[in-house]
C-alpha cells in the first residue's frame, strides 16, 4: 500500500486553503496556530516542495498548492460523505448548514416550523462561525454567505439584492443637533461589518461625498451587536436595507434619505455535486420557495 501524509496533516492544508488563514483555519480545527503550522509543514516536507506563499498576515496558494488542493478535494468530499452516511442512520437526513447569525434570527428561523412540516426528516446542524464558505464541502455540506461574488467552483443561487441603510438611534434625529446632512458623519463612529467591508464606501460615493472621514470607524463580526451598538447611540451601522427592516425596532432609525444598491448579496452556496444529496436538494429548493415569496 502506498504511504500517504498523515489525515491531520492533509486536513490541516485543506483548512489554511479554504480560508486564507492559519488563525483561522486553527480556530476551525480546535488547534493552537503553531500546531496547525506544523501539520502544514509536515504535508510540505512529505511532498518535497511549498504549497503556500507567506504572507505577513495571510498565505495564499502557490501553483503546486492549488493542483494539489484541486486533486485531493473531491477525494475528501467523498470520505466525509462515506463517514456521514455510516454514522448519521437512514431514518434521518441531515444538513450541516453554515449561516450567518443574523441572517439565521431574521429570515430562516422564521420559518423553520415549515420546513419541519413539509420535511420531518430533515435536521439542520447549524454552524454560525465566520469564513464559511471556505468550508463549504469540509466541515459544511452548504452555507448561506454574505459575500460580493463567490467562488466559480462553487454551486451559488442568488438569495437578494439590497440596499444599504445609514442606520442610527431615534434620538440622533431629534432636537436641535439632529443629524440629518451626510457631512454630519465626519462627527460620528461609522459601524462596520468585517463581512461587508465597502458599505461605507459605496454609501459615501451615492450620497455625494467621497472625500468625508467620519470620527472613527469601528468593525463588527455580528450584525445583531451592530443594530444594538447602533440602538445605544455609539455610532451609525451601514447595513442592509433587510437588516433594519426585519430588526423593528423602535429605538432605530434610517438617516439620510441616500438610495444605495448593495456591494453584497446573501447567496445559497455548496459544491456542485452536493446537490444531488436529498437534505441539499430539499432545503435548497424549500429556502428558494419561501424567500421568494417574502
């Protein structure tokens, strides 16, 4: 039989190719990062050649790396669909969906009592942590991503389009100091999602105002904590027009009255062969029905 690197150490070089990021993919893998660089390493010297270019914060893929990640994914696609189906029973289908949380609070959970009547064998295992599209094919048979454009490789259906809302505490558009011009923000905390990196630019271009820098910026991982910064008069959130909608909450407010069509989308995404997986198949067809009809 012929000898093969180790699996952790093939796991390990899959996970830093899919996202980008030794930091990441160690978080993924429940690894310290030195361990995760080890693991890569050993893949490396097994090869006999680099499969990364480094990076001072980010490696990326060389040409080997890339063949190689090309060659071995549908092989581990394969086995962790072989482990799936002998640990998970036939009587159940089940989905490892990778989700947004905000997106999962506002528009799937809602209406999760339907797919439950429509498909009682099907059972989602919810992954709400970051990059996963990357992972769409390892440790997730499908995800919903908030992305500008996906990966070719990938299958990928369009779930909106959107615009992004100014969005800030009620209060701010009250008494004699409301804010109600765009050039106000150069005294403000702008809110920013590290997903959706160019809301803030895209809404300055529209509203006219290109060269404005507001006080400060500050980035979120969590779009729930945003709307709640933004409730709490710490800055103005730029997000989605769905967002804030589906928020009503009280204590929000859109400023400005600047239409602006979104960079980003929410898009449906796995790998291509995946969709001929029933759990795929059904809860891709059902998420399609019931947006559509929102």
């Amino acid at each position: 039989m012929r000898r093969l690197p180790p699996l952790t150490a093939i796991e390990a070089f899959v996970g830093v190719a899919r996202t980008g990021s030794i930091k990441a993919a160690a978080q993924e893998l429940a690894l310290s990062a030195p361990a995760l660089s080890r693991r890569v390493q050993s893949i490396e010297r097994f090869i006999g050649k680099p499969l990364f270019e480094r990076r001072h914060q980010a490696v990326a893929l060389n040409a080997d790396g890339e063949r190689l990640l090309t060659l071995i994914a549908p092989a581990l696609d394969r086995l962790s669909d072989a482990v799936e189906a002998m640990t998970s029973g036939t009587e159940v289908l089940r989905l490892r969906l990778g989700v947004p949380p905000l997106f999962a609070a506002q528009r799937l959970f809602p209406h999760m009592p339907d797919l439950r009547r429509r498909h009682p064998l099907l059972h989602l295992d919810i992954d709400t942590a970051g990059h996963n599209m990357a992972r769409v094919g390892d440790s997730l048979d499908a995800a919903i991503a908030l992305a500008r454009d996906v990966d070719p490789a990938l299958y990928a259906r369009r779930l909106d389009r959107n615009s992004v809302y100014a969005i800030g505490a009620r209060a701010l558009t009250e008494g004699p100091d409301a804010v109600r011009r765009p050039r106000q923000m150069a005294n403000l905390t702008a809110l920013i999602h590290r997903d959706m990196p160019d809301t803030f630019m895209a809404w300055r271009r529209a509203a006219g105002v290109d060269e404005l820098e507001p006080a400060a910026i500050d980035h979120f991982d969590s779009g729930a904590l945003m709307l709640e910064a933004a409730a709490q008069g710490l800055g103005i959130a730029f997000m989605h027009a769905s967002h804030f909608d589906e928020a009503q909450d009280p204590r929000l407010s859109r400023l400005f009255d600047v239409e602006v069509p979104s960079p980003y989308s929410y898009w449906f995404v796995c790998r291509p062969r995946a969709l001929q997986q029933r759990p795929v198949q059904l809860f891709h067809d059902w998420l399609v029905e019931v947006l559509a009809a929102d």
